[in-house]
C-alpha cells in the first residue's frame, strides 16, 4: 500500500482527536517537489454566517442595482434573461469545481496553490497575479461608483473628499482582524438582501398596477420595443450579437461569488461550511440576479430614455438603475433615495469584499513562492503587506477627481470583466487535473468532503464557455467603422498580459507541467484533518434556530 493510500486509510477511520484546544500549524510536506508547504497563520474566524453573507456581498453591488440597466438596454429583456441564465450556469460550474477542491485542501486563497500543484507553477504564478488584480482593481471601481451615487444628492463636496473617506474605511477594516471584516460583512450583506428581495416584490407590485398611477404594464414593454433588441445588424443577426455582448457584462455582475471559496483558510469548519455556501450562494445570487433581470424587464423599457441617456453619458450613479426608473415611473415618491442609500452601502460592500480577497489571494501566492517573500508579513492574523500592496493599488481611484482621467480609468476598470473569464477557464483546467490525479492515486471521490455533480463535465463547460467568451467579447470591434482603442483595448488587452507571464515565468524557471503520477493531492492536508475534529455540527434547538441555520 502507498503512503498515500496510507494516510486515505487514516481519513477514513476518523483518526485520532488532539487533545489542545487550538491546533497549531505544522509545517506540511510536498513530496513531489521536494519542498516545504507552507499554510500561513491567518486565523479560522469566519462562521457560516460570516461566509454566506461574504460571497453574496463580492457578487451584489453595483453590477445588479446598477449594471442591468445597461444590459437591458442593450439587449432587450429576453436577450437579458437569457444571458443571465447561462452566465449564472457557467458560475455554478466554476464555483462547484472550486468547492470540491476547497474542502480537500482548505488553503488561504487557494486558487493559485492548486494551480502550481495540479497542472504548472508558471499557471499558479499567472493565475495568482491575475486574480490579485481582478479583485483589486474591484476596489476603486467601486469606490468609484459609490463615490458617484452620492452625486444624486445636491452638495458642493469635492468628490476627492468622498472618494478619501471611502478608501479609509475599506482601507481601516481590512487592517482589522478578520473576524471584524467578517462582522461588518454580514450587516452590510443583510441589508442588501433585504433590499433586493423587497425591490423584487415592488417590481411585482408595480407590473401588477399596484403602484400610485395604478398602471398595469405586464408585458407590455416584451410586445413594444420587443424581449430582443438588435446591434449593429438588423433582423436575427442583429438580435443574436446583441444577445452575444451582454455576456460579458453579466460576467462583470456575478463576479466575486467565487469569494466564499477564496476565504476556506480563515473559515471555521471549511469541510462543513463551504459545501454549505457552495450550494445556497450560488442559488441565491442566481434567483436574484435572473429574477431582478427578469421583473425589471417587465416594469422599464430598454428604450427608456433615462436609462439609454445615462448610459450614453457613462454615469455610474442611481440615475442608470433600472429600479429607480420603475418607482418614479410608478409615481412612489421617497423610495428612489433610499435605493440611493442602499446602492451606496452596495457599493462599498462589495469594495470591502474586492480588498479582502485581493490580499488573500497575494498572500497565497507569496506562500507558494510566486510573489515577494515580504508579502508573507503578517501579524494579528492580518496580511498587512499585502493589504499595503492592495491599498497602493486602489489609489487609482484617484484618476476620477480629474475628468480627464476618467478615460484611462475606464480602460482599466474594463480589464476586469476578462480577467474574470480567464480565471475561470483556469480554475476549470485546474480541477480537471485535480479530477484526474483522484483517479490516478486511487482516492475514491467518495473520500471528498464534498462531491460536485456532473463531473468533469461541468468543468468542461467551463473551459469551452468561458474561452469562447473571452476571445471573442470584443467582436464590435472589428465591425466596418467601430474599430478604435477604446473598442479594441479593453476586451483583449489581459490576454497577452496572461499569456506573456505565464510563458515569461516558465521560460525563466523551466517549469513543466507537473504529471498526472506527480500531482500532490496530500500535502498541506493534515491541518485541515486535525481542525475538523474540533468543530462539533451544531443542531438547531427550536424552529426559529431551523430557519436561521436555513439562512446562514
């Protein structure tokens, strides 16, 4: 029997409870490299609840309260629809893959580790650089964002000063430990979920004439302008490019759900929580971003001329939701303002969210050797170099005050809807490796923590759609009179980039694809064993602790 099938056989049996009540960390062993795994000392302080709220935090912000105007505007509420639909499928099969190889080895933001393990270190490099960068350029997107909905309301203050006040507190919470993070987190997350469901029972309302102008619309704005708008072309291949361009937008709004996975090495109980969140997040975001999608398309016109001149305007503000559009259209006075307030705290939730699993993932990457050894610093639990990295960066946000950088930021800001893709495909690739080296080292899938359905065929369809997507988001471009910077830049610039670090990252240490007989689906495994019989599977007491466990 291998020492492998040695230490399966220990898993099984449960193993040996340790007698002190916080484990400390051992340094774990990577046989097939002949190196140290080195796991980090961040804390497990998140709860379920506390990882719940985190995944609908990063996914819920601007992107829906604000984002499917334009998607809607562009593409009708069929098209809309739809795109939401198997965009939120393609999520379901990235955040799966994730999950199952999450709980097997609960790492801090263990997306690159698993990269560098299972198929190249010159992937885990590229892969851990670029997803520092999706979340960290998330961070003055949103600060942006917000600080542009505080413009709804009349004031003479500079937006320097919003922008700063904004930048230090997601700065400051970030410096705290995590379990604060954590706390802020799931205040700021209720009250969106609070909001979205009480906007989507409104949008019912207001469809169904129950708002002050008693206008019963239903379908009304499916039959006139229609549920497919067209682009560029006319007739269906008009409608099918329309259909094609909002992918990448809807790409942009579920971005960040991944965050509940990227937490597994400061979670509580990972083998129990992440499954759990896996399952209920990626239901949740879907029903309320496909619903919101949906019930918004009934109540707003994707010819609406607010929506199509604040779009045309680039606006970040209120004024674009197509929520908003609907209660004033429905006569309700009052609402729109505080919608205002609940975009703003949206906002820098998510901002909040974007910094914390930007410093995660840095912090992983430096673990595994592909970022500067100084990143590792940390104390109270905190990566502060990493957040002094990830705070510099978001100074970018900076470019707004100055209306003639508002340009070169919209450049950078676009970047991070492909880099999204990207990583996704990676992920997919990552977890078919993982998915063979089980089968190669005899580990029965029955052994996982938690089992994925439909796999590898998930991760398949991940690979396919997300590439597809990413290679050809930017097809306008090439339409007769549409090719300029602006047009061709954002969509295409982060695929060399990709491809440029990881071929100059493999040529530099002659890495090579890590074989299937090589691949280490043990190392570093042993902290996650020993933790898990330390946490006890708490039962609910009465019905109101059955639906809050439901909840949370």
């Amino acid at each position: 029997m291998t020492e492998d099938s040695n230490h399966l056989a220990d898993i099984e049996a449960g193993g040996s409870k340790p007698s002190h009540s916080q484990y400390e960390e051992q340094p774990q062993f990577n046989k097939a490299t002949n190196t140290q795994v080195e796991t980090g000392t961040l804390q497990r302080r998140l709860k379920s609840r506390h990882i719940q709220f985190l995944a609908l935090s990063g996914a819920i912000g601007t992107g829906l309260f604000v984002g499917t105007g334009q998607v809607l505007s562009l593409a009708g509420p069929l098209s809309a629809v739809l795109a939401y639909l198997i965009t939120g499928f393609n999520l379901y099969a990235v955040i799966n893959s994730m999950g199952e190889m999450a709980t097997w080895l609960p790492l801090p933001g263990a997306v690159p580790v698993y990269a560098s393990r299972f198929v190249d270190e010159a992937l885990g490099f590229t892969l851990g650089w670029n997803y520092w960068y999706q979340f960290a350029i998330g961070v003055p997107i949103e600060i942006s964002a917000a600080a542009l909905v505080i413009e709804y309301w009349p004031n003479n203050i500079s937006s320097a000063v919003w922008i700063t006040v904004l930048y230090v507190a997601i700065f400051v919470t970030n410096s705290l430990p995590v379990r604060v993070y954590g706390e802020l987190e799931f205040v700021l997350g209720s009250i969106k979920l609070i909001t979205i469901i009480g906007l989507m029972i409104l949008m019912v309302i207001i469809t169904l004439g129950g708002a002050p102008n008693h206008d019963r619309i239903g379908f009304r704005y499916w039959q006139h302008p229609g549920p497919m708008n067209q682009y560029l072309e006319d007739g269906s291949l008009g409608r099918f490019l329309a259909f094609w361009k909002v992918f990448i937008q809807a790409t942009f709004s579920y971005g960040g759900s991944e965050m509940v996975v990227v937490a597994a090495g400061e979670t509580e109980n990972p083998r129990r929580n992440i499954p759990k969140a896996v399952r209920r997040v990626f239901w949740r975001i879907a029903i309320f971003y496909v619903g919101s999608v949906f019930l918004v398309g009934l109540c707003v016109s994707s010819q609406d001329h607010r929506l199509l001149n604040a779009i045309d305007a680039g606006a970040a503000g209120v004024g674009a939701s197509p929520f908003v559009i609907a209660i004033e259209n429905g006569g309700i006075l009052v609402l729109p303002s505080i919608i205002n307030a609940v975009v703003l705290t949206s906002a820098l939730s998510a901002g909040n969210s974007f910094f914390y699993a930007s410093t995660r993932i840095l912090y992983s990457t430096a673990l595994d050797g592909k970022a500067p050894r100084i990143l590792r610093f940390e104390k109270f639990g905190v990566p502060y170099a990493c957040v002094a990295v990830t705070a510099a960066l978001s100074l970018l946000v900076y470019l707004n005050v100055s209306s003639s950088s508002v340009e070169v930021f919209f450049w950078i800001s676009n970047l991070s809807s492909v880099s999204t893709l990207i990583v996704w495909t990676s992920i997919a690739i990552t977890y078919v490796r993982f998915y063979k080296g089980l089968k190669h080292h005899g580990i029965p899938r029955s052994a996982l923590p938690f089992q994925s359905p439909f796999q590898p065929f998930l991760a398949y369809f991940a690979i396919v759609f997300s590439s597809t997507v990413a290679f050809f988001n930017g097809f306008d471009a090439f339409f007769p009179g549409h090719f300029t910077a602006k047009s061709f830049t954002p969509p295409y610039i982060d695929i060399p980039i990709f491809v440029c670090l990881f071929l100059g990252y493999k040529l530099i240490k002659k890495t090579k694809m890590v074989r299937i007989e090589d691949l280490d689906m043990i190392s570093g495994k042993e902290e996650a064993d020993q933790l898990e019989s330390l946490w006890e599977e708490p039962q609910p007491r009465n019905f109101l602790e059955r639906i809050w466990f439901w909840i949370a």
